[in-house]
C-alpha cells in the first residue's frame, strides 16, 4: 500500500519575501510552536491539503481550538481559515504580536514590567543583604529582560518603572538611603557594581543585531542590508529614510554610531565587555 507523501510548506507557499531577491519567511517553527504565513486566499487551501496529508502519515491531528490566526495589513478577516477564529495580538515565545512592531514592543514590555514589579514586591520581606539583593536583581529579577531586549528595545517609561522597583526592592520599599547612580558605580569608585540597565538592554540589542548580520541569509539580515543599518555609523548619526513604524531599527541606526566596530581579531566574549 502506498504511503502518504507530505509536501512540505516551504515548497509551495511564497511566504513573506523582503525584496525582489531577498529571503523569504514561510514556517517558523519552534517545538510544537507553528506560525505560518499566508499572503493570499490562494495559500488556504495550499495549507488544508498540506495539513491533510501530514494528519495521514503522522496519525495526528491539528487542534484548531487551540490555533490562532492574527490579520496584518489589508487582509480581509472575513475569509474564513479552517475555522480558526481572528485575534487581534498573538503570544509567541514570551513575546505579544500585534498589528505593528511599536504596538507589539510596548504590549510584550508592558506586561512584562508589571509582571517584575510584582515580582520585586514579593521579594520585599526577604532577609537579605545589600549584595544578596543586588545578585537577586541580576539573576532572578532581571533575568526575562535579558531574553526580551535581545529581540524588542524596552520604551524608556518602562526603563524608568522598572529601576523604581529595583531601588524599592534594595531599600525594601522605604525611603531611598543611596541613589541608584551610586549603587550602579564599581566597587573600586565607592558602588556596588548594580547593572545599569538601560545600557545592559542596549548592549545586548545592538549585540544581536551583529550576528544577524554574519549571516545574510537571515531575514533580519535582510532588515538589516535594507535600511543600511551596519556597525559602523558616521558621527553625529541621523535616522535616514527609516520610517516611523519601524523606531526599533532607528534607534539601532543611531546606536550604531557610538559603538566601537567588532574586532574580527578578538573573541566573542573581548567584544561583548567591550560593548
């Protein structure tokens, strides 16, 4: 009897392509984690007959209940895709997905601000020391800004937000005794070496965005080649011809000028400190 052959979505969805020659995103897939992109009604009922034959040859089924399908630019929602219901923002990998990247930042970081204040709060009541609580801030309290700001740069009324709850946590909520600027100096200047976080979260975004620029078939790459954004930036920078919506690759852009170039001499770990 002969097996049920899969053909798999990368080989007759056009997906999302930057360019005329530029990479294209179709199947992003991580675990049991499927997004899929469809760019016009025609793709449809591409995904229902690739989705039929993986259903016979794998015995599983796709749970639509649990499936979501969020509608971008001029896409009419009322084209009906396997039943699944529209959203107007979608979790994905810790990050909210919305209708414009500025929309989806401030959504992701918003509730992940409120979810540390809350955190820090808790926290308040521990017993202990200024050292234990500062190593508390860098390991625990801290530890999902350090995966998000890799991908979304934090609005700056977040930053402020969160370096309140810091300075409450490290007072345990009463009156300020030093000012954050202090507790962030080094040891050796009368501090307590405390990250300062809105360098931290600028380090590691500008960090990621240098790798993805080894690799140009990426397409972040491609983000990246498109809007001329590279390591090396005239000084004093200016934003080009970058739009509004797209302020995250601005404000890269600008970062970039102050920046000390990669050393293809050094190590990884030489250029990160040096960042």
């Amino acid at each position: 009897m002969p097996q049920p052959t899969f053909m798999h979505p990368r080989k007759k969805l056009p997906g999302i392509r930057l360019g005329q020659s530029g990479p294209s995103a179709k199947v992003v897939a991580y675990a049991d984690d499927v997004k899929i992109f469809v760019t016009s009604p025609a793709n449809i009922p591409i995904i229902q007959e690739m989705l039929r034959s993986y259903e016979e040859a794998s015995g599983t089924r796709v749970n639509t209940r649990k499936s979501k399908v969020l509608a971008l630019g001029p896409w009419d929602t009322s084209l009906q895709i396997m039943g699944i219901p529209y959203y107007n923002e979608i979790r994905i990998l810790g990050f909210y997905v919305t209708s414009t990247v500025n929309a989806a930042a401030r959504r992701s970081w918003s509730t992940l601000t409120d979810r540390i204040r809350a955190q820090s709060r808790d926290a308040y009541a521990r017993e202990l020391s200024l050292d234990r609580r500062i190593q508390y801030v860098h390991d625990f309290l801290l530890a999902k800004v350090w995966y998000m700001v890799q991908i979304l740069p934090p609005p700056d009324e977040c930053i402020r937000m969160l370096n309140t709850s810091i300075s409450c946590f490290l007072w345990k909520g009463t009156i300020f005794r030093v000012s954050l600027f202090t507790v962030q100096r080094r040891k050796d200047e009368g501090g307590w070496d405390l990250i300062h976080l809105k360098t931290k979260c600028l380090a590691l975004l500008l960090q990621r965005t240098w790798q993805h620029r080894q690799n140009p078939e990426t397409f972040p790459a491609a983000w990246l080649t498109r809007w001329c954004i590279t390591d090396q930036r005239p000084n004093p920078p200016h934003r080009g011809g970058i739009p509004a919506v797209l302020d995250y690759l601005r404000r890269i852009h600008i970062e970039y000028a102050y920046v000390t170039p990669h050393d293809s001499t050094a190590t990884q770990r030489t250029n990160e400190r040096r960042l």
